[in-house]
C-alpha cells in the first residue's frame, strides 16, 4: 500500500503528481486519436444571385440558386459516398441597395453534406498525435520537473 499524500515529501509528491497528468495525457491523446481517425470530410457550396424588389424576381432568383444546389448535390453524390441524413440547405435572403439607390435582394443558397471519406490520412493523424504529445510532456516537465533534472541541480548548487 502507498503513501497517503499528507506522508509523502516534496519530491514524492512531484512524482506522484507527474504520473498522473502523465496518465491523464495518455488518455486524452487516445480520445483524441479516436475523434481523428472518426472524422469525416465535410462538403460545402454557396450559390448566390441577386432580384429587383419584387416578389417574382425574388422567386425566380431563390428558385434558381436552390437548383443549382441540388444540381451539385446530385453531382458530388456521384462522385463521393455522402452519409444519408446529413445534407442541410441554409437560404438567407437580405435586402441590399446600389449605388444609384435601387432596392433589391441579394439571394444565397448553401448546402452543407458529410462524406464517408476520412477527414485525415493515417500519416496525418499520427504527425498530429507526435507534436500534440511532444507538447504536452513539455508541459508536464515545466509542472512537474523530472526527479534526475532536480538532482543535477542540487548536485551543482551542493558543488558550488
């Protein structure tokens, strides 16, 4: 049985606390390994007209971008393997002005699709996962210093 933490000494305690953000690291790069290699490629489009201020303009304008989207959805389906329920269309319609001072309406259709393709190649993911962890035990060394670098130092200060 260990030490409780009130029992152990400083240098006890450093250690103690290093492996367990040492622990915690290793389980945070393993979720985030996980949420890597799960994500997928996400598709996205924009199409954009302008009308006069009139309803049929604004009709024929919001009809003619919402096509278009379609079009390319269909096209792309084609192409890619897209994931079923996650095609989402976003229409925005505002009113704008020229310079001369007329009044009418820009248009604009997005669509948004998820693909089945992964978002990273394993090569990717695993440069990812070396600097996200080179980070973190550099973090973990300036917390928690490791037991050999204290000794160095108290063996020069001891020396001087």
């Amino acid at each position: 049985m260990g030490k409780k933490l009130a029992e152990m000494t400083e240098k006890e305690l450093n250690a103690h606390y290093r492996q367990c953000k040492i622990r915690e690291d290793s389980k945070a790069l393993r979720k985030y390994r996980k949420r890597l290699t799960e994500e997928r490629k996400c598709y996205e489009q924009k199409f954009e007209a302008y009308a006069i201020n009139q309803r049929k303009s604004r009709e024929a304008a919001l009809g003619a971008c919402a096509l278009k989207a379609m079009d390319a959805v269909r096209e792309l389906s084609r192409v890619k393997p897209l994931r079923a329920g996650t095609l989402e269309y976003v229409i925005n319609e505002q009113k704008v002005q020229d310079d001369a001072g007329q009044k009418g309406f820009y248009c604009c259709v997005i669509f948004h699709v998820v693909s089945e393709e992964p978002a990273h190649s394993q090569e990717d993911i695993q440069k990812e996962l070396e600097e996200t962890f080179e980070k973190m035990m550099s973090e973990t060394d300036k917390l928690y210093p490791a037991e050999e670098k204290n000794e160095e130092k108290e063996s020069k200060e001891n020396a001087v």
